[in-house]
C-alpha cells in the first residue's frame, strides 16, 4: 500500500483503519471478525489504526488491545480520543488524563502516537442548532480549548504518553477555523472528504457546517489531515447497513442516502460500486494524508484496499461527480 507524507508519524500508510466498524458503530460485526480484520489490514500494509472509547464502549480499543498484545508494534501508528466537553479549566487534565488511562488498557500499551479531541469545538457563545440543553456535554467551548486543553495535551506529551495531538474538523464552523489559525495550531485534525459534503448526523452544532471550508483551510495552513466519513456513514454505499434509530438521530445520515441516489446512477454508468468510486474520489482529494475506514469486516475491508489500488481520479472526474449532486443546494 502507497505510504503518504503525515508530519506527525512521518508517513502513513493511504489507508486507515478506524474503530467505527470494529466497535459495531457501522452495523453488527463480532469480535473474531474485527480482529482477523484488523490482522489483514496489517497483512495489506495498513500502518495506522484510529480508535475512541466511544466506538463500542472500548470494543475497538479491546479489539486492536488482542491483536497487539504481547506483540511488538514496530511501525504501526495508534491514534484514539477522548469526549471532554466544557469543564472547569482545572479539571481538564485529569479528565482527558483518565480517558486516555482506561484507552491505554484496553490497548494494552503504554502511548498512543496521536490522541485527538473528540468533542465538537464553538465559540463560547454559540447556541447548538439542536441539543443546546446539553451544549456543555457535547461541544468544547474555545475558551476551554485554548486555555486548557492545549496545555493538557502538551502535558501529556512531556509525560510521555501521547506523541502529538489533534482535533476532529467537526462542530461551528467559524470555531473551527479558528483553532485551525490559532497560535499554536493543531499537530493534526480530522477532516470531513465527501463529493455529498456532509458530516450527516454528527454535523449538528452548526446549520452553517461546511466540511469543505474546513479542508480548505486546513490544507492552506499546511495542518496534517486525516480524511473521515469517505461513504457518509454508508449514504454513498448501495445499501444502509443498518436500520434508522428509534431516536431519530441519525436521521440525516438516512437523508443522504436519499441525496446520493444520483451519485449511485453515475457509479453504476461509470461501472463501479458507489463505495469503491466514494473511497476512490476521497483518496484524490488533495493533502490528504489518509482516509479513515469504518469497515466491520474483511469484505468491506477488501474493498477498499482494492480501491487504493486504483488509479486516483482525474479532476474531470471528480468534477464529473460533483456535477451530479450540484442539484442539492447545500453543496
């Protein structure tokens, strides 16, 4: 597999593969498969692996803690995260501290090479579209982020436990670009790579959230990024893996699927699975160090390495698809 420049590892292998679908988020899957899917991501040159504790309640941090146990990890890369919210700028250390402590024991290691804040950053007054009630437990104030949670990860660095740290490229959209900008900017971020140009369900601070100005200005910063949601959480799939949630809440992810109707014609016209072309445009986009998987199995997985494999597409192409979901006003 193709390795990529990504500053803080030095070069990372194309492909990611993410806790999402080994953690049960992206359908059902069982133990014994997410670990022999995790063994062929490593027999195909896969060198990264992006967990959180929150992907099966440490299920995906287990899974990759049974592969490696007892085993020497050489040059594969671990990233996970931790959800913080708004807390009291004294209690963030000890907060993410305990987070990455129960993540280090479901890994059974001592470091993770990248740990990234999982909560969605806003400016201090910012008022979520939905959920405001819970604003403070869902979303890092600015403020906390700058003045705390900074030094936090710089602490545990100077410690020894996390080599660099980083920030998922989802929340307010302005709050965003401003940590992007900030004095000291984010050693890695996360960035949402779709020809839809949605985050779908987790997209829910902001009605103003655009992935791509976010991309944008993490490639004009020269900020390391890491691509997430390549299929929309299986909107650009042929088929959703799962049912929609009794709650509602993932509801837009359910609308896209709708939306990409148009990009599974062009798939189907242009002789390829909507997948395999959604993980082929993601993998063109430029500065794109990356692009994290939410595969469940071997099957999914071979996909995608077979996508990788593929020439990249041309920018004819990508604007080919671009064209065809131009009918959407939100793009």
């Amino acid at each position: 597999m193709k390795k990529r420049s990504f500053k803080p590892f030095g070069n990372i292998s194309a492909l990611t593969l993410g806790g999402g679908g080994l953690g049960q988020v992206w359908g059902e899957t069982s133990r014994e498969e997410a670990v022999a899917t995790v063994i062929l991501a490593l027999e195909n040159g896969i060198n990264h692996f992006d967990v959180a504790p929150m992907y099966g309640n440490g299920e995906a941090e287990s899974v990759i803690g049974e592969v490696f146990k007892g085993k020497a990890i050489n040059d594969t890369r671990i990233t996970t995260k931790c959800s913080l919210g708004t807390l009291p700028d004294e209690e963030v250390y000890d907060h993410l501290n305990k987070s990455l402590t129960e993540s280090l024991n479901n890994l059974n290691m001592e470091k993770v090479d990248l740990f990234l804040l999982h909560s969605q950053l806003r400016e201090d007054d910012f008022q979520l579209q939905i959920l405001n009630s819970h604003r403070d437990a869902l979303t890092t104030s600015l403020s906390c982020y700058f003045n705390a949670v900074i030094p936090a990860f710089e602490k545990l660095k100077s410690e020894g436990k996390i080599t660099s740290w980083g920030i998922g490229g989802i929340g307010q959209n302005k709050a965003i670009i401003d940590a992007i900008n900030y004095s000291i900017p984010p050693e890695a971020i996360q960035c949402v790579v779709n020809p839809l140009n949605s985050a779908g369900a987790i997209g829910y601070v902001d009605k103003a959230y655009d992935p791509n100005s976010i991309l944008k200005a993490a490639q004009e910063s020269d900020i390391p990024i890491l691509g997430i949601r390549a299929v929309q959480a299986g909107a650009l799939t042929s088929k959703m893996d799962r049912e929609p949630h009794k709650s509602g809440r993932d509801a837009k992810d359910f609308e896209d699927y709708v939306r990409a109707e148009p990009f599974r014609e062009f798939a189907k016209e242009y002789g390829d699975t909507p997948s395999h072309l959604a993980h082929r445009y993601a993998l063109s986009v430029d500065k794109i160090s990356s692009i994290i998987l939410g595969v469940k199995n071997r099957k999914e997985l071979l996909e995608c390495i077979d996508a990788e494999l593929a020439e990249p597409l041309t920018q004819d192409e990508i604007d080919q698809i671009n064209t065809v979901l131009l009918a959407d006003k939100d793009l």
